[in-house]
C-alpha cells in the first residue's frame, strides 16, 4: 500500500523566494526534507487561471517564466520534473464521479507557483506534477468541492498541494524587512483560527467574514488552491509563519 500523504497549502511569495535566503526558503526546504518523496504531486496553482478545473498531462512540461523584471538568474532557471498524464487522467475520472467537468492540457509547461516550492522542495526534480488550475469566476465553496474529490489520490502517495498566497495584495507591498500591516497580521491570524477549527464554510466566505478581506486578496487566485488544500484534507495546522514585505503573508498549513 503506498503512504498517504498530506495535503498542504504553501504561500509562495514572489520568484526570488527560490534564491533569497529567508524563512519560507528554509521552510520549504526543510519540509521536503520531512515529507519524503511522494509518487507524484497535483498542485493547484494560482497563476494558472481558466473556465473550468484543467490538468496538465505534457509528458516533459517546460519550465515557464511568467513574471517580468527579476534577476537573470531566475530566468535560466529550468524544473525538468516529469508529468504523469494517467495521474492526470484518474483526477479527471474522481471529478466525473462528484458531477465536476474537466479539462486535459497536453501542452502547458510548470508556472512559478509550482516549481518555486517544488524545486525547493524536491530540488532533484525526479517528482512527477501536475498542475490544476483555479477558476476565480467559480465560488470558493466550488473549490473546496474540487478539494474533496481529489482527496483519495493522496491513498495512492500523491501529495495534493495548493501554491497561492494566504494575503496578497501587491499593489500595498512594502519594503524588504518592514514591520507587517496590521490588516494582513489580522487577516492571516483569521484564516489560521478558520483552518485549525475546520470552519471550512467561514473561510470560503472569505471577502464577507475575514477582516479586509477584499483588501488582502482583490482578486481569488492566490486565496483559491487554499480551499482545494483543505478540502482534500482534514484537521488542518498552521506548519509555517511569515510576512514579507509587511503584506504577504507566508503562511503554510497541512492536513491529515
């Protein structure tokens, strides 16, 4: 029988977080590290936005750069990790069975919300991924859904991640090492007290209960694979804490 892994939720911050020495780079690191190796991943990320659930399933996905004005360095950066179109295929068959359409992209390669944490995470890249994406014209009880059908891949060894933001509000950043925003501070402590009590309704009401809600995250994608992480798990716990640049929290949950 393979082991089960957790789900996990990880806030991956901007590109250099996988080149600045920081918290969350040594967090991540180190969590790999714990976790072991799973058969494979299926990460929902945030910067892969489309009208329906869609899977990667491209044998070699390339590593994509979609962010503008970094350092050089990032940008010949390459995560050659392998995709699993039959992974792909069977989380496909789990959201049939719960009533949810999907969709397969043969050719999309990795974006940064995934190969950031998993190139610290897993930095040989011998970890087949796929990706999900989000879908921020559905509801975030929609995605709590996607969440709970996914979940029993995770009795075959497949590590359910969500790579997102739990605040991001980038038009307010800060400058390196500033002192957090009391309106972020407020809003992670929310969402870490919705998480470890299971209030999975309360936190997908996120815009209507959590403080500034509308402020920390003006748009759903980095909050959404937040809800896809929970769904497919239970008994959450805060495993990371930080802020950068006083708004971003980096906070990190995982659930049996």
């Amino acid at each position: 029988m393979s082991r089960q892994f957790p789900s996990l939720f990880v806030s991956h911050g901007a590109p250099t977080l996988v080149i600045d020495q920081c918290p969350t780079r040594d967090f991540l690191v180190g969590l790999g590290r714990r976790l072991g190796k799973p058969r494979a991943v299926v990460c929902a990320t945030a910067h892969w936005t489309a009208s329906a659930p869609m899977f990667s399933a491209a044998a070699r996905p390339g590593t994509v750069h979609d962010f503008m004005g970094f350092p050089d360095e990032l940008y010949r950066m390459r995560y050659p990790a392998p995709g699993d179109a039959g992974l792909a295929g069977r989380a496909r068959e789990l959201l049939a069975g719960a009533g949810i359409d999907s969709g397969l992209d043969e050719v999309r390669g990795l974006d940064h919300g995934a190969w950031v944490p998993l190139m610290l995470m897993y930095p040989d890249a011998d970890v087949p991924v796929v990706q999900l994406s989000v879908q921020p014209s559905f509801s975030p009880a929609a995605h709590l859904a996607l969440g709970k059908a996914l979940a029993p891949l995770r009795d075959d060894g497949v590590l359910i991640l969500g790579s997102g933001g739990l605040t991001h509000n980038l038009r307010d950043l800060r400058a390196p090492g500033a002192p957090p925003a009391s309106y972020a501070a407020q809003f992670a402590a929310w969402a870490v007290d919705m998480v470890e009590s299971g209030r999975e309704a309360d936190l997908a009401a996120y815009l209507e209960n959590g403080p500034s809600g509308g402020r920390n995250h003006p748009t759903a994608e980095h909050f959404l694979p937040l809800l896809v992480a929970m769904g497919a798990g239970r008994d959450g716990k805060l495993v990371h804490d930080d802020m950068m640049y006083g708004v971003l929290s980096m906070g990190a949950f995982a659930w049996s």
